[in-house]
C-alpha cells in the first residue's frame, strides 16, 4: 500500500510540476512509474547519521554543536557516503538504518573540494545493501528522480532534474557540475538522489531559492545536490588518506558574496588568517596577489592555484574610500580541521 501510494504520488507531482516549469510538449512527457523494488532497495540503503563537533570546533558555530542528516550506503563492508558537514569535526557518530538499528560510526574521510564524507560503522551493517553509483549525463533535463531521505522525518519524495550548471558557494567552495532539481525537499542534508535504475546520481547539499538556469528568467525553488560522479577519481584517495587530492588548498576564512557586480566579504571566520590579517566583514575584493577578480569563482579558482607552501597572498581591498593591499598568510585548511582523539 505505501509503494502504491508513493507512485500515486509521482505521477501527481510530475505532472503538476511540469506545467509550473512550462517545459514544451515532447519534454513535459516524462516517465511516472518507479519500481517499487527500486523504491524499497533506495530506501534500504538509507540511513539516518547523527554526529557530535568535537570539543572547540570551529565549525560548531555555523553548523551546530549536533547534526542529524542522511547518508547512503555504497559499499559491501558498510561504507556510506554522504555530505560532508555533517560530519566535519565530529565524534560520537551514530546511523540509524531502515530497520530503526543502530550502529556506532566513525569518520573515514572528508573531502572539502568536493563537500563529500565518508563514514564507515563500527560493526557490520544487517540488512542493508549497497546500491549502485550513476552517472549524470545518462540524465536528461526534466528526467523524473527520486529523493531519499533517512531518520524520524524519512521520506520518499518524486521530483525532477531542472539543470546541470556550476555552483559558487560563499564559503570558499565551488563545483563545475552541480545538480538542480525541484520541488525541494527540507531534508536534504546527505539525502540520495536516484535515476529511475535506482542508482545513486547525488547527494543532498542544500535548499536553493533558484534553480532554473541563468538565462530563464522564471524562478522555481529547489536543491543542489553534489553528482557522484566526482567520488570515483578521489575515491582511493579519500580512503588512503582521508580526504581527496583537492583539499590540500590555500584557505582565507572568510564567507563572500557578488554584489553590484563586485566582491563583498560578509563574514570573517574567527581565528582563521583573514582575520589574523585585519579583514573584516564589509571590505570589498577587487584582486588577488596584483590580478582583478571578475567573479567570485574567478576568485577561488586564482586562490586554489597558490601553492600551499607559500608565505602570503596579497589582497586588494577597497573599504568605501580607499583601495590598499593587505598581506594575508597562506594556510592549508586541512591542516586547520580538528579530528576526533586517535583519529
């Protein structure tokens, strides 16, 4: 009866949704039916996680002290991949599978290029199989997906691939290939998305107030969800060494946005190295180490290129009146990440 209801449901959505995207008549047809036991294997393979920040965790402060979210399981011992700052600085990681048991878990890895984490339980999963991995470009634009959440608010939610197009983040983070899709879902923190195969395609990162493309001048809220498809080139990496080839960067600490076609830094991480080098919410960011910056992509891609062992970078701020250089020390964010005692 549930299955019976959730197709109900799909077929339902999918049609209401694609008349509010106004998708022509041959792309507004799309397939209404998933396997139930497609249905039933994504729902098994999700699991609810709930970790702890370790003791004076800097990221305690944006992303709480506790943190409950999703996570899938992708390999026969029982390793899940989910988003990452679920599990960034935290111990005492907790999943809760479909059968409501519990395990204790432990941090395998966190790659910050990508936003992906990986945790392994403790003691051997019962009753849970891995699922599959996707590719996204087997995907079409309004292809029919489903979302799979894990936990007290679990939920199997139809919806629909909108567009595949770059994401910028304001806290030092960007991806070439990010997944678009709506209506949204609440839950999303480490939620799966799955193609009609019932292989995984992404995981839940955020809530999105927009996500049609740039040049369609409708808006429509949905998520972003991170393809992975980026997992497979880092995967050993993150294995052997805890996080992917990409994370080893430099790292500001600061959180910026465009705005009137300029750079503004809106936060300033406490104790990071803008802030030891005077930055301050509110200056805006015209160059980097003597180059302009165009775009705030621009401006972490030039950032990234640094070498990690270099002394400092040379900002060009303008603070409302005048345009000056301030030297700021270059840091591994790696290396500034705390980890859980014997870890």
């Amino acid at each position: 009866m549930k299955y019976f209801t959730f197709l109900c449901l799909l077929i339902l959505t999918l049609k209401s949704h694609s008349t509010a995207v106004q998708t022509d008549e041959k792309s507004s047809q799309l397939p209404t039916v998933i396997n139930s036991q497609i249905l039933q294997n994504s729902l098994a393979a999700s699991v609810q996680i709930t970790s702890r920040a370790v003791e004076n965790a800097s990221s305690a402060r944006t992303l709480g002290k506790v943190r409950q979210g999703s996570g899938v399981v992708i390999g026969s011992d029982g390793l899940i991949l989910t988003i990452g700052y679920l599990i960034l600085e935290t111990e005492q990681i907790v999943i809760r599978t479909h059968e409501q048991k519990t395990y204790p878990a432990q941090v395998v890895a966190y790659d910050q290029a990508t936003g992906f984490g990986l945790i392994k339980p403790l003691i051997p999963l019962q009753g849970v199989e891995p699922v599959k991995l996707g590719k996204l470009n087997d995907q079409k634009i309004d292809s029919a997906l489903l979302v799979v959440s894990a936990g007290d608010a679990s939920f199997s939610s139809p919806t629909k691939l909108i567009d595949v197009r770059s994401f910028t983040g304001y806290w030092e983070y960007h991806l070439d290939n990010a997944i678009y899709t709506s209506p949204p879902v609440v839950n999303h923190s480490g939620a799966g998305l799955f193609n009609q195969k019932g292989e995984l395609i992404g995981i839940g990162s955020l809530y999105v107030q927009d996500v049609m493309p740039e040049d369609n001048p409708s808006s429509l809220a949905g998520n972003m969800f991170v393809p992975v498809e980026l997992l497979e080139p880092i995967f050993n990496n993150m294995l052997q060494n805890g996080m992917g080839p990409n994370s080893q960067r430099a790292w500001l600490g600061i959180n910026a946005v465009e705005r009137q076609g300029r750079i503004q830094i809106v936060r300033v991480t406490p104790e990071s190295p803008a802030q030891l080098a005077g930055i301050v919410p509110g200056l805006w960011l015209l160059g980097l180490n003597g180059k302009p910056v165009e775009s705030l992509s621009a401006f972490y891609k030039q950032l990234w290129a640094i070498p990690i062992n270099s002394e400092s970078a040379q900002l060009t701020i303008f603070d409302g009146r005048t345009i000056y250089q301030i030297p700021v020390p270059i840091v591994d964010r790696s290396t500034n990440i705390k980890k859980p005692a014997g870890v």
